[in-house]
C-alpha cells in the first residue's frame, strides 16, 4: 500500500537520479566468504553537458570537469552475501575536492553459479547525500546474469526510493547492463550500459533522460589486482558527450580466512 500511495501521488517532478558514483555492473555471484575487498572507482567529465533552461533557472551549474571519485571497502560475510561501504567524494568544475555521500549495501546470490540457465542475485542500498533535496535514499536490483561460452551478460535494472527529502518524488528507474568477452585470464574486453528513464509513475521525455554506453577493459595488473578503464558516451542531449572512468580494486584475505570467486570482472 505505501508503494502504491509513492507511485499514484499527485504533484510529482521528474528528477535526474542516476549515480555517477556507481557506474558498475554487477553479476549475480559474489567473490566468496572471509575476501575483502579495497577499491576505488573515478569518473572524469573534460567537458560536460550546458545546463537546460529550466536548470539554469534552477541554478544548476554545468558539468565542467566535474571529478568523482569512490573508495570502497567489500567484505564476504558468506560464500552468497557480501556487505560494503562506499565513501564518495567529487570535485566540480576543477574546484577542491568534496564530501559528497555516504553510501551501505548488501549484495547477495539466489543460487550456485549454473545451477539454473539464469544466474539471479540481489543488492540493496542505502544511500545518504549531503546537502541534497533527499536525505536519504534507498535502491534495490534484481541481478540477472548469463555466461554464453566465453561472453557473459550481466543485467542490472534499479530502482530507487528518495525516503526522507523536501521534493514529491516516487520510485524512480535506472538501469545497469554490460556484456564482456573473457579474452583471456588477465585482460576482458565488455560493453556498458547505464541510464536514467525517471520515475516510474511518468517517465521523462526523452530529451530529459540520460543515457551512455562504455567500452571497458577490465583486466589484472597482479595477484589480487584488478582495474577497469574506458571511456563513456551520451546518447541523449540530457547527457554528458564523454565521461572517463577509471577503477582499482585490490582483494585479500586475513590468514585462515576463505575468499576468491571466479575468474572475470568483479566492475
């Protein structure tokens, strides 16, 4: 009943939700009991979108390089479930580096890897902006994955609910997906997709949404490390017409600890 009073509720405005700060896609598996994980994830705008009118108006400044960065810390509680924290930061049109949210989740795996002809995982979060019209924001992804020889597909549709803020806004609906190639141990060739369609009782126009792709290489640099690079394109006017991403990740274990997932890309 409380989701239907959300969507059905009068006098909501489209709202720009994706999260710059989570440009990843996740499989359904997760990487194993007693891993933990450090990683950090940056994205770069050289030279970002103008504002429209109606940002303008809003005092919406423009993406100019606009930095964000995330360090993250992942830990294995089972071989199915892993917990992280998220610390991101950003600098705005080339300005000094800056709080900018506090982000907790949980991810989880339905099944054994191959048990079904689909993979299914879940992830909640719980996001908390600072000095945003929502102080609190909770998301939730069913995860799909399927391996197709050496390709694998990840899909990650999201959904998300602005809990505690000062604007009327209902469950809004983003969207994750890449394929990749396991070219070999060390080095994976894959395709990203992420976008922002709004909230879900009425989307936004097209001009309004945001939507990229990304060619990425994620790849090992040595045991335990891995990185993810490529750029991203806007497809729409909404969006910016390129954003870099850069990520490092490092993996270990504590002595009598378990850990270690499959081969491929954990981004």
């Amino acid at each position: 009943m409380l989701v239907g009073l959300l969507l059905c509720g009068p006098g909501a405005t489209g709202v720009q939700a994706l999260n710059f700060f989570e440009l990843e896609v996740y499989p359904a598996t997760t990487e194993g009991k007693g891993l933990h994980e450090l990683e950090n994830v940056t994205s770069f705008v050289a030279n970002g979108r103008r504002p429209t009118d109606e940002e303008a108006a809003g005092e919406e400044p423009r993406r100019h390089r606009l930095l964000r960065t995330t360090l993250e810390y992942d830990y294995g509680l089972t071989d199915k479930i892993d917990v992280a924290a998220y610390l991101d930061l950003q600098r705005p049109n080339g300005a000094d580096l800056e709080y900018a949210q506090s982000r907790f989740r949980a991810r989880g795996a339905l099944f054994d890897k191959g048990r079904f002809p689909l993979d299914l995982g879940w992830y909640v979060e719980a996001e908390v902006p600072y000095k945003a019209a929502s102080e609190l924001e909770l998301e939730f992804r069913p995860i799909v994955s399927r391996d197709i020889g050496r390709f694998s597909v990840d899909l990650n549709p999201m959904f998300e609910l602005p809990t505690v803020t000062s604007e009327r806004r209902t469950l809004e609906f983003n969207y994750g997906a890449r394929v990749y190639y396991r070219l070999s141990r060390t080095l994976v060739p894959g395709v990203e997709f992420f976008g922002d369609a709004g909230q879900i009782r009425r989307f936004d126009p097209a001009r309004e949404q945001q939507h990229y792709v990304f060619a990425a290489l994620y790849g090992r640099l040595a045991r335990g490390v891995k990185f993810v690079a490529g750029p991203g394109f806007g497809l729409t006017r909404a969006s910016d017409p390129v954003i870099v991403k850069v990520g490092v990740e490092y993996e270990f274990t504590l002595p009598g600890g378990g850990g270690g997932g499959p081969p491929g890309p954990t981004y």
